[in-house]
C-alpha cells in the first residue's frame, strides 16, 4: 500500500454528488484536495471511472501535488489502473502506428480524430485518455483500399447493416496474440446524422490536417479549430444531451488552447454551417463544468445572433430511434433519397441478414425480414435517456 491517507468512516454519496467532486478536482486538484473526506471511496472511484476520468484524475492530482491527500484507496485503485493502462497503451501504440504505415503505403489517406488524436495532442500522456477504439475518417472513394489493407493485417469486420445513407462509418477489430483487441471506427462522413453529415466535409478537413509525428511520419490530424468543431458535432450527432465528463472535458482542453483568433474563426465557420447552437450549448457546458471562462465570448456572440434558418437540429434530451429517423427524413432533398433510407433501414443486405442471424440458406430470409421488422418496432419507439 502506498501513500494516501486513511480514509474517514465512509458516508453513503449520492451519485450526483460523487460526479460534482470528481469535476471539481479535475477543474481545481488544489483546492479541492480535501473533497473527499469522509465521502465513499468506492463511489468516487466508481463515478470516475464510469465517466473515463479515474485515470485523468489520478495524474491530475499527482501533478498538483495532492494526490496523497486523498484516501489510500483511492490512490492504490489509480496506481493499479495506471500501470495496466500503460501496458495496454504501448501495445496499442506499436498496433497503430503499423496500421497507419501500411494504409499510407496502400494510398488510403486517413485523418485521426475524437479520442486517439486527442490523447496525443491535449492530454498529459496518451493512456489518461480513455478510448476503446480509433477513429479514422477517410474519403469515400477510399473506404475499399482500407477494407483490403485491415483485411490482410486480420482485422474483421462485424455484422453491421451498411448503405448509401443508413450509415457512414464501418468498424473493424482484431485480436492480438495478448489477446488484446484492436478496433478502428472509419467514418467517411462526421456523422450517421443526415442533418449533420455534411456540415465538414474530409476534403476539407483534409487542407486543414496538421502531423502527429507521435504516431508516425504519415500520421495526421485535423488542427485545434476543426478538433474542437469535430468534437462538439460528435457530442450532439452520436450523444445528444449528454453530461459525460470525458466528452466535455475533450472540449474543456481543446477550447482552452486555442488563441483569441482562432476562437473567431470557430465562431465564423459555426455561423456559415449551420452549428452556431451546437456550438453554443456544447461550449457553455465546458464552461458550467470546468471553468472554461476563454469561451464566454464565444457563447455570448453565438447567442446575440439568436438561433438561424440554417441551424442544425439535433435532439436535445431522451430520443427514440423513429425520432431520429423522422429527422434524417426531413434532412434528406428529396423523397427518392427519403425512401432509400427506409429501404435500407427495413432491408438490409442479405449478407447481413445470414450473418445476424446465423442462417446459410437464401429461402429463410424473407421470413426473417418480417420478423427483424416486428422484433424491431418496439425498439424504434423506446425512449433512450442521453448518456451520462
């Protein structure tokens, strides 16, 4: 057992408050070195870790100098997470970097975003950042030269419906001989969201893409003003009105280095997308949270113009899959498009078909076409609460 004090005689805590302590001393590990006295241990720890932030807090602490402040505990659960989060974060760093060579020497011209460029450009060591995947965004037309590259390098590709609008992005995955496993989240649009999908496009994003010399010499990333973009899009797009601390904390760091200009042009390309609200709301939750005072003006210059014509919709609370169907219906130009989409939401490939449902032959699908159907309807009109 190492450092740390004794904790006091632990007093039931509410979940609610175990989050406000961890946010607390992520914003101020100083000042709230004495947060935890006398609270329950396991539901800090247990708050933190469901929010992917057990990790951050740990170093965050230690690098303020009051880490041992907190309940033994506490810090030998950090220390034990931090030592296998190292282990595995080397050898997902020698997986990456091979991946990217080899998608460089196919020609396939990948932009690192969300969680695995972030952990190398914002965040104190790369581990703290939790992630279960990588994300890559790539041109379209390179989507197959990719497929071929993880292919070869023994990725598989799960059942997972696929079409011209019912999604933009593939996932893939592979298990080690640690048996570790490496995924990879490829989106050749920002988002599965119609009404968001081509707000930034990867040609683009692509004139905009800065090294990430930890990954390679072929690695690249977008730079801060279109990070800080990508990842608000993300949050309203894939989470709608979620208070998770990881995701806000991305916008805590990110907003925080960026330069007064830089600051304009976030609010100037927000404005001519159609995600001043986006970008608005997003932000004042990285202020409320974590003190991010940098972006006051931004919030307040958003908000002066008011809501526009062109503002992107996104669900804002508890959602239903027919919600968000009814949106991209409305998103989509014309009614040929609209009709594709429920085709493809109602018909996926048979390819599919067989393997979600484990069947070889073709005369049992349209059976279970029906029943997919059926099976599905109750889901479609279930309320699903926005992540923590």
């Amino acid at each position: 057992m190492t450092g740390g004090k004794r904790a006091a005689p632990a007093v039931p805590t509410r979940e609610a408050d175990a989050v406000a302590i961890v946010a607390r001393a992520l914003h101020d590990p100083v000042a709230s070195s004495h947060a935890s006295a006398g609270v329950d241990v396991a539901a800090l720890i247990a708050a933190a870790a469901r929010h992917r932030v057990f990790l951050l807090l740990g170093w965050t602490l230690r690098a303020a100098g009051t880490l041992e402040d907190w309940p033994v505990e506490f810090v030998d659960a950090f220390q034990r997470a931090e030592r296998h989060a190292v282990a595995m974060d080397c050898v997902r760093h020698a997986e990456l970097v091979g991946v990217l060579a080899e998608l460089s020497g196919a020609g396939v011209r990948p932009l690192l975003f969300k969680g695995a460029a972030l952990a190398h450009t914002h965040y104190p060591a790369p581990h703290v950042r939790v992630r279960a995947d990588t994300d890559l965004l790539v041109a379209a037309s390179e989507v197959g030269a990719l497929e071929d590259v993880l292919g070869r390098l023994g990725y598989i590709r799960p059942a997972e419906t696929s079409g011209r609008l019912v999604s933009y992005q593939s996932h893939y995955q592979r298990m080690d001989r640690y048996g570790m496993v490496h995924a990879f989240d490829v989106h050749w649009r920002i988002s599965n969201l119609q009404v968001l999908a081509n707000r930034l496009t990867y040609e683009e994003l692509w004139k905009c893409r800065v090294p990430l010399a930890a990954l390679g010499p072929t690695a690249v990333t977008v730079d801060d003003v279109h990070a800080l973009l990508l990842a608000l899009v993300h949050r309203a797009g894939h989470h709608p009105g979620s208070r998770n601390l990881l995701w806000i904390y991305d916008l805590h760091v990110l907003a925080g280095q960026l330069s007064v200009e830089q600051m304009r042009q976030v609010v100037e390309i927000a404005v001519a997308r159609g995600l001043g609200q986006i970008v608005g709301d997003g932000l004042a939750l990285a202020r409320d949270w974590f003190g991010q005072a940098a972006v006051d003006p931004v919030i307040d210059d958003l908000r002066a113009r008011g809501p526009h014509q062109e503002d992107a919709i996104v669900i804002q609370g508890p959602w239903t899959q027919a919600g968000v169907l009814r949106l991209d219906l409305v998103s989509l130009p014309n009614w040929r498009a609209r009709g594709r989409l429920i085709r493809e939401h109602l018909m996926p490939s048979q390819s599919y078909m067989r393997a979600r449902y484990g069947v070889r032959s073709n005369l049992l699908l349209p059976g279970l076409y029906v029943w997919r159907v059926l099976l599905g309807m109750p889901k479609w009109l279930r309320t699903h609460k926005a992540d923590d």
